[in-house]
C-alpha cells in the first residue's frame, strides 16, 4: 500500500497495529508509531487507543501507560482507552493498578458517551485482576456496577463473576451466579467444574460435571483440564491420572495445561512410566519439540519445567538433566532453576542443588531466585549440615528486600536449617525476630530443640503457642511427644500423649504410639512398651517395631528384638539398619553364631550394610571420612593426634566400650578398630582446622557409636571446642565434659 503511493488514514492504522500486537512484534509497532506521528495522527482517540492495546500485547507496559497518559492530559480519552489500560495492568499481573484505575474510569467516563458492549468489557476486563488478588469486597461492588449498569444478564459478565467469585473462595455466591444466568454456554459451565475443583470440592465438579455428559453440553479441553488439574493441586493423583485416561478415550485432545497437571500428579505419585508415557504423548501429538533450536514460547518452557520436576521426583537426574540442558541459559526461568534445584535438594545430591545455585545467580544469564528457591536450597544446605553455606543464604536473604511478602516462609525455611545444622541458638534468634509466625513456625522451633536435648524449651515453646491462640493439631504433639522421647522426660511425654484425645479430640496415629513406645522402651520400660503395643487400636506399623527394636539394643533384650525384627520380615519392611540392629545385639551378648546367620542372611537377600560416613567442616572445606579412611593428606596427622587424644583420656578414666566393636577377635583388636571410627577421624580433622574456640560440627550417616560417645565427653574436657556431632536421629553437644542427651539417646 505504502509503495503503491496509497497514504494510510485512521481507519487503517489500527489494523496494522492490532496485526502488531497480534504476532506480537514491538519492533513493528514502534516503527508505526513513528509513522503515525510524521503523519499527524497522535490526537486521534482511536488511533491512539490501538497504539496502549499493541504495546500491551507486546509486554511493554511503560510505552502503553505513557500514551494513556497523553490522552488523557488532552481530554480526548474515551471508555475504550481506560478498557485498554485497565486491561494491559491486568495482563502484567499489576491488579491493584488495574482496580485503582477501574475505580477512577466509573468516576470519569460516566459523563463520556458510551454503549453497552464498551460497559461489558468493563467489567470483564476488571473481574480478573479481583479473582488473581481474592479481592472478594472489591469483586462485590464490581458485581454491583454490572446490575446497576443493566450489563448484568450478559453472559461474558456472567462467566466473569462465576470465576471470579470462585478464584475468592465465594462458591455459594458463584453457583447464584451460575443459575440466575438466562443463557449459559460451555465457559459458564466450565467456570463452575473449575471453581469446585479449586476449592477441593471434589464430589460437587464430578457431578456438575457428569450432568454436562447428561445434558450433552460438549466437553472441552478446559471442563477436563479443569477436573485433572483440581484433582492434582489437591494431591489426589490416582484421580487426576484416571480422568485422563477418560480424556483421551473421550477423544478430546490435552493441551499444555492438561499435560502440566498431569505430570504434577505423576510426580507427586513417583509414577516414572506414566510419566514418561505423557512425555512421549506430548511429542507425538506435537505439544512439545524435538529440535535443539528451543521455542521459548511460555507453554513450551512450562511443559518442559514440569517435565524436568516429575522425573527429579521420580528420582531420574539423568532424564531431567537432559531436558535442563536442552533449554538454552538465556530461556530458563526461576521455576527451571527451582524444580532441578528442589529436584536434588529432595530426592538427589544436595551438593548438585549447591551447584545449581552458583549457576543460577551467576552472570550473564543470572536469575534471581524467589521464595521456593531459597527454601529448597536451604533444605540443601540442612541435609549437608552446610552451615557456612546456609548463613550465606541468609546473608543473600537480609540484603534482598524482594522476600518481605514470603518473609516468614523464608524464616520458616531458615529455623529449620539452623536447626539441622545444630546452631539452635540462631534458629531461636531468627523464630524471636519473626513478626508473623504460623504453625509452621512454633512446629519448626518445637522439632529444633527436640532434636537438640531441650525438652524444656520445646515444651516451653508448645505452651507458648497455645497462648498465642493456635490449636495443637496431631501433628504438633508428634513433634512434642519426640521432644520428651528424646529428653527422657516420661511422664510428660506420656501426659500429652493422654491429652490428645481427652482435651483435644485428636485421636493418636500409628506414629504417636511409636513415639510413645520409644519414650517408654528407652527409660526401660519395655514390659509397658510391650503392653501398648498390643493394646494399640491399629495394626502396629513398621515404625513401631523399629521403636521397640532401638530399644532392645540399649537394654539388650534379645527375645524382643527377634520377634520385632520377625514382623518387620512380615511386613517386607526390613532393611540394613534393621539387621544391623539384630546384629548388634548378638554381637552384645556374645552370639557370634547368630551374628554370622544375620550377614549371611543380608548377603543372601542381596541387603548391604551402610559403611559408617562422617563428614566435618573446616576451613578448607568439608571433609569425609569411613571408618579406617588413611586416604585424606593429613591422615599422618590425624592418627597421631588421636592417638595422643586416647592417651590422655585414658589416664582421666576413659575405659574403651569394646562390645561396640562388634567382631569376635581379642580385646587389643578391638581397641585398634574402635579408634579408627568415622567421627573419631572427622573430629582429630576438626581439631587440626579449626580455630580455637570454634565449634566443631559432624555430621553421621549412622547412629554415633557408644564408644566414640564416651570417648568424645571426656576429649570435650581437654580441648577448646565445643563438638557437635548430628546423627539420622538427633543432636549431641558435647562440652566440659558432658553431653546435651544427658545419656539418655
């Protein structure tokens, strides 16, 4: 046209800028906006109106406002151009810009001329931006406006509302909605199936929605989608996968979403061939690229996201990683770098998800992490007992203002790897500092102290929650019933175990009589541990007979650990920590022939025994030692100091346990193999590291040795550290000649 000589005119542009918006090409667009003002057209309302419109679609918010604003200061605005910038502040997730300038339009434009479709998409441009904020007042008085305004009975508004009402959690309001409509369409049908399906209402979006089957109301891909993805945000994942099923026998065809939700129930599942089978069914039916030239498209990079998040739960780095590494750096986004990294932190290697981190954050394609990040790299950092790595996460935390929203999420994250870390005392200081705390949080500070000795501040902090105003849930009294297992305080653990169900309703889970089993088994009262156990109203689970089994090694009650043992067999519930426990108490009670039947029992079932690993921080690093490890370069170092550790605590009364060294040989044997134990290696690495005065902080894949715990209260005395040690089940500090468990673990 322009080459033909034909100038283009008011009608024209437009169009040409719509066709703009539509690809979108902001390039395109600012280059006709050029063209409109060489030729004069910048006072033309609706020029200018398509000109917010373009730039909107092409995300560039600022231009849109800034071309709003001109035509308002000339006066020549109309309904149109505040429905342009109404809508472009919905689309960029700005809602309260959006109600703000909704609430200025009804106060302006009623004296401008306008018609009813102009009014309609008033109000549904607006009822979005209600819906995304929950802002049920606000979607009231929207409702108002359509009634007063008579665009009410439009079915447009109609869905509007229904979806909005819902997206409040006003259900009730958005079924009065639904039935009060003359005309519904499939949307208003689907607005409803969606909304029940949001608010857990299960049973109420199966049934509306088998009375669309009935009604022969056409299913689309959004009633399904609506169902599945209901279905897998809450956690009910056997339902979303068989909806699915229907889906695709029904012959409708998923889009991204539906493949999105239904690979979130996969991996909430761990379901690894259903999922790769929707992996495939999205290749074949064209819903994802083979290529390595990625799209980049939005739908493309959240199918890929929630493919790369189901097979790290389903435990296959190998396949994740291949669709990580396809995406090109400069197209991934935050929920990319927080899938893989929660993906390691859960289920994989914590030190890859440490990895992950550095790449994420590093230039030039750095990406700044969000509140899930921060969790998830802090749960990293509290399976590796990596405290100098998590204080700086903190660090990264304070000097970043963009967590003050999720501020007591992040706080939540950060009391339980301080925790885990075994510096309580922070964990306390950042629960103090919380201005909002949830239950969640006094849950994390109760399960801290527990895991550390100190019953009497978890106990402290349960009562000061309840005076707080929040209701103890089944939950809450597991982690104080485990505080009071783990402090040797029975009789309180035994009272709260009571009052569960007399002052609170709850009625006790498998899991709080195991606690209950261990706090009596561990204070020696294994005839009343037995006796609760066969009075428990459920069958005894494994996690009950692993209680009473840990017991039987403390007080070396064979005949009970056989049958416990027994009926982990039954139960197919037994592993290498099982045995080994059996084992053990063999080996105690000197039969050496049970304790050979035990290994070749293990090695005939194809069960490996864990090798004893401790792992210890210092200046250089973190370090990892096996038992008898001569690998590391300063193992010379190592075994002499603790050799003249040994010496010196000997002389102040240090008698070594042999009976933990659990092989039938002589007592100068066993000498020899209990001092070369994984934590007696991690800590002479500690003390030749660590600055004086420093904490010395290991870390134990198994249960710390009788022997070495011995050994480390009476070298607690002559050194100048405090020694943490962590263990699968709890916390031992050992100082001036004590530990935190008091002797009671």
């Amino acid at each position: 046209m322009l080459h033909a000589g034909t100038r283009p005119d008011h009608f024209t542009l437009p169009h040409v800028l719509k066709a703009c918006g539509e690809l979108p090409s902001y390039r395109c667009g600012s280059a006709f906006h050029g063209l409109i003002c060489c030729n004069g057209f910048e006072s033309n309302v609706f020029i200018c109106n398509a000109l917010v419109a373009m730039y909107s679609r092409c995300g560039s918010l600022e231009e849109a406002s800034m071309i709003f604003d001109e035509i308002t200061q000339r006066g020549i605005d109309d309904v149109i151009s505040w429905n342009s910038i109404v809508s472009a502040h919905v689309k960029s997730s700005n809602a309260w810009t959006a109600l703000d300038l909704f609430s200025k339009m009804t106060l302006i434009v009623h004296e401008k001329p306008t018609n009813e479709r102009s009014d309609i998409i008033s109000i549904v441009n607006i009822l979005p931006a209600c819906g995304s904020l929950k802002a049920a007042p606000q979607t009231k008085e929207v409702h108002g406006n359509a009634i007063r305004n008579g665009t009410f009975p439009d079915v447009f508004v109609g869905n509007a509302l229904i979806d909005a009402y819902a997206k409040c959690g006003l259900m009730e309001n958005a079924v009065k909605v639904f039935n009060m409509m003359e005309f519904k369409d499939v949307v208003s049908w689907n607005a409803v199936v969606a909304g029940y399906s949001q608010s857990g209402n299960f049973e109420a979006a199966f049934e509306l929605f088998k009375n669309m089957r009935k009604e022969n109301i056409p299913l689309d891909v959004v009633t399904w989608t609506a169902v599945i993805a209901g279905y897998s945000q809450r956690g009910c994942s056997h339902e979303a996968l068989n909806v699915f099923r229907q889906m695709i026998f029904s012959g409708s065809l998923p889009n991204c979403v539906t493949i999105i939700s239904v690979l979130s129930a996969c991996a909430s599942l761990g379901a690894f061939s259903q999922g790769m089978e929707i992996h495939a069914y999205s290749i074949k039916n064209y819903l994802l690229t083979l290529d390595n030239d990625f799209g980049g498209e939005d739908e493309d990079l959240m199918v890929y996201n929630a493919l790369i998040d189901m097979y790290s739960k389903c435990r296959s780095f190998k396949a994740a990683r291949s669709i990580f590494d396809d995406i090109p750096l400069e197209e991934r986004n935050v929920v990319t770098w927080t899938v893989m990294i929660g993906g390691h932190a859960q289920y994989g290697d914590s030190n890859d998800a440490l990895k992950l981190f550095v790449e994420m954050i590093s230039e030039p394609y750095g990406v700044a992490p969000n509140a899930y990040t921060i969790s998830c790299i802090l749960m990293a950092c509290a399976h590796l007992a990596a405290i100098r790595i998590g204080k700086q996460i903190h660090a990264y935390v304070l000097r970043h203002h963009r967590y003050e929203s999720s501020a007591y999420f992040v706080a939540n994250c950060l009391i339980d790897m301080y925790s885990k870390c075994g510096d309580v005392d922070t964990a306390r200081h950042v629960f103090d500092s919380m201005s909002q705390k949830s239950a969640i949080s006094w849950t994390s500070m109760m399960t801290g102290y527990g895991m550390h000795g100190r019953g009497s501040e978890a106990l402290d902090i349960f009562d000061k929650m309840r005076k707080a105003g929040f209701v103890p849930d089944d939950i809450t009294f597991l982690v104080v019933l485990y505080a009071c297992s783990h402090c040797g305080m029975v009789d309180q653990g035994l009272s709260y175990f009571d009052s569960m169900s007399a002052d609170y309703g709850l009625t006790p889970r498998a899991e709080h009589y195991a606690c209950a089993i261990d706090l009596l088994a561990r204070s020696g009262r294994l005839d009343k541990a037995w006796k609760t156990v066969k009075d428990m109203p459920m069958e005894p689970t494994a996690v009950v007979w692993v209680a009473l089994l840990s017991a039987c090694r403390v007080h070396s009650n064979v005949e009970l650990a056989e049958h416990a043992l027994n009926k982990l067999v039954e139960m197919n519930a037994e592993n290498d920590g099982s045995y080994t426990l059996i084992s053990n108490i063999y080996a105690t009670a000197g039969r050496w022939k049970d304790v050979a039947r035990i290994r070749h029992l293990m090695k005939k079932s194809g069960i490996k025994k864990r090798p004893g690993c401790s792992w210890v921080q210092g200046q250089k690093g973190t370090a990892s030692f096996f038992v008898g490890d001569r690998s590391h370069p300063l193992s010379p170092q190592i075994y002499a100091l603790l050799e003249s550790l040994i010496d010196r605590i000997k002389a102040m009364g240090y008698v070594p346990e042999t009976n933990f060294a659990l092989h039938d040989v002589d007592e100068e044997e066993k000498n020899n193999l209990l001092v070369e134990h994984s934590e007696k290696l991690a800590l002479a690495y500690g003390l030749l590291t660590t600055s004086p005065g420093c904490p010395i902080r290991i870390t134990k894949n198994l249960r710390v040795c009788g022997d070495c715990h011995s050994a480390f209260t009476y070298i607690s005395k002559i050194v100048d550290h405090e020694i943490v040690v962590r263990d699968p089940s709890r916390f031992h500090h050992f100082k001036n000649g004590s530990c935190s468990c008091g002797g009671y673990w």
